[in-house]
C-alpha cells in the first residue's frame, strides 16, 4: 500500500502534462520580454531595458476570447503592473514599511483575484512587480522615470497581444469562451490575511540576509504558496529546490562561457520561451529555465563585474529560504482552507437535516 502512494506521487512529481496551448505564447512571452532588452541596450540604457522587460511580462496574462476582451484584460494588467511597481518603489524607504506595505498590497490583490477569478498566472506577477520595486534605491525623483519605463514594456506587451488577437481571432473565428477559475467557496478574508503576513514575513527576511538583489525569497516563497492544495505545495517546493539547482549550475556555466549583455539577452529570449512552453506541463522542468532567465534579467545591470561562483552561492540561499517560509505558509493556509471547507460541510449538513 504504502510502495503504490509512493508511486503515484512520483508519477505527479514528474507528470509532463497534455496542453493544448500553442506554441504562440511563448513566442509573444519570448518578444515582449527581450525586444525592450535590446533596444534598451542599443540606446546605452541597460537599467532602463531591465525595468522595461519586467513590463513585457504583461502578455503572460493573454488568453482566449475577443479581441476586445483580449485587450481590456491586457490594458487592466498592464495598469495593475504599474501600480503594483509603484507601490513597492514609494514604501522602499524602511525595511519595515516596505514589509507592511507589500503584506497588505498582498492581501488585497489576492482578494480581488479571488473575486474576479483571474486566470494563471493570477496574482503572482503583480506581488512579483511590487516585492522588486521595494528593493531597488529609494530616490522619490525618479519613482515616477520608473513607473514610466515599465509602462513602455507594458505597452508593447499590450501591441504584441493586440496584433496577436487580431490573427488568432481571423485564423479560428469560432473560439471556444474563454475559461475562468471556478468560484472557490473555502476562499476567506482569513487565507488573504494569511497570504499577507507570510509576504511580509518574507520581506523581512530578505531585509534580514542582507544579500544582493534578496527579493528572490519573497518571489520564491510566492511561486511555492500558489499551490492549489498542500501536496501541490510540497511538490512545488521540493521541484523549485531541485530545478533551482539545476538551473543555477546552467546559469553558472552560460556565464562562464560569454557574460556580453547581447548574448545574455539572447539567452533571456531562449529562455523565456523554454519557460511559458513547459510550464503548464511540468512545473519542475519550467524552473530549471525560470532560474537562469531571472538571473540574467536581474543581474544585466552589472554583467561586467558578475562573478559566477558567487552568485550561484547568493541565489541558492535565497531562493532556499523563500522555498522554505513558502513552504510553511502553504501549509498554514491550506489546514485553515481545510477548516473553513468542513465548517461549511457541517454548516451545509446541518442545513439539510433540520429541513428533514
């Protein structure tokens, strides 16, 4: 008995799943992110390029529908994202209110989420945006530069999208309605005060480190709370360790071989599309290329002085302690998911039973 639980987690552990997504998206996800890379750095602005492309992020949100509907989800993420990297530039001034600013941005994202049942990626990349924005230098003269940048990439994300929607629309005019996440009823006020204090206790432990570039535990410690259930939570966990090795060690050797920004943003582009194609099917396999993209994307500020050895020993400790703090968090908020969900049963029960 035992050996068949052991071998069906095995199997969900490596499940490389059917999809029928196309290859487009990766390819839009590929464009959007590394185009403003390479303008950026033909123009001699390589920070700027680096906020740019996180704006390019925005067409991970593309999905089925109209072109209209396409476009108001695209243009609504777009604003989310620039009000997402605003609200963690302004409160990055103290450790301690980018913290509590970051908690209760959590808390409220992941409400509305729930609400409006976003589609994956969810609220992840807005939480991602703001937890970079409170680590960079606080300088109120330039938060608004800033903001502005990112909405450049933002925008040309929302043009890749248009002009995407535009064809795909012609091409397969009968479209299937676009999919929406169920309406959870064990979703509570309580799991987004949960998800908020677990960011904010993430926050604070970068703060703690004192490591370069330490908001990597607070995005680590989200991409493992998303888990929809506690084994998915585990799982999740030990693949973001084991790809998170693996990927390092690509990292690791990529920039022994060549660290010039062009081949690296070359690698961002590969990489990138490596990502959006295997992570609907294997989220182990996506992390492998989630680390090395993030790296580059992350550290092309200061390719010229990276030091590779160092780095992987930075990036492993932080991303080792997010998995953790996510870890824990996941399982605080799935035993209090549990609790609501036979609170209800009970309620429901009761209900029925006095109706008898």
């Amino acid at each position: 008995m035992r050996s068949t639980v052991i071998d069906k987690e095995l199997r969900a552990f490596f499940e490389y799943k059917k999809t029928d997504r196309l290859w487009h998206i990766p390819a839009i996800a590929a464009l959007s992110v590394s185009v403003p890379f390479f303008v950026a750095y033909a123009l001699g602005f390589m920070q700027d390029g680096i906020q740019a492309s996180i704006g390019g992020l925005v067409s991970l949100y593309i999905h089925s529908g109209s072109v209209k509907r396409r476009m108001k989800v695209l243009l609504l993420v777009a604003a989310g994202f620039v009000v997402s990297f605003g609200t963690g530039l302004i409160f990055s001034y103290n450790p301690y209110i980018s913290a509590l600013a970051i908690a209760v941005f959590s808390m409220f994202v992941h409400g509305l989420k729930n609400r409006y049942r976003l589609p994956a990626p969810g609220n992840f990349f807005f939480i991602m945006v703001a937890s970079i924005g409170c680590f960079m230098p606080y300088n109120p003269q330039t938060i608004l530069l800033k903001m502005s940048i990112l909405s450049a990439g933002a925008l040309w994300a929302c043009l890749l999208g248009f002009l995407y929607a535009l064809y795909i629309t012609r091409k397969f005019p009968h479209q299937p309605k676009a999919k929406t996440p169920p309406k959870r009823k064990d979703v509570s006020t309580v799991e987004s005060i949960l998800i908020g204090i677990i960011m904010g206790a993430s926050i604070l432990a970068s703060h703690a480190l004192k490591l370069p570039n330490p908001y990597w535990v607070p995005i680590s410690c989200l991409a493992i709370i998303q888990g929809i259930n506690q084994r998915i939570v585990w799982h999740r966990t030990i693949q973001r360790i084991i790809g998170t090795i693996i990927g390092l060690g690509i990292a690791w050797l990529l920039l022994k071989i060549n660290h010039h920004p062009l081949f690296l943003g070359v690698c961002i582009m590969v990489l990138q599309f490596l990502i959006e194609l295997f992570i609907v099917r294997n989220y182990g396999l996506a992390v492998i290329f989630i680390t090395p993209m993030t790296i580059f994307l992350a550290e092309a500020g200061a390719f010229s002085t990276l030091q590779p050895d160092e780095l992987f020993v930075y990036r492993f400790i932080d991303i080792l302690v997010g998995a953790m703090i996510g870890a824990l968090g996941g399982i605080l908020i799935h035993s209090q998911k549990l609790y609501a969900h036979t609170r209800l049963q009970v309620t429901q029960t009761k209900k029925r039973l006095s109706k008898k």
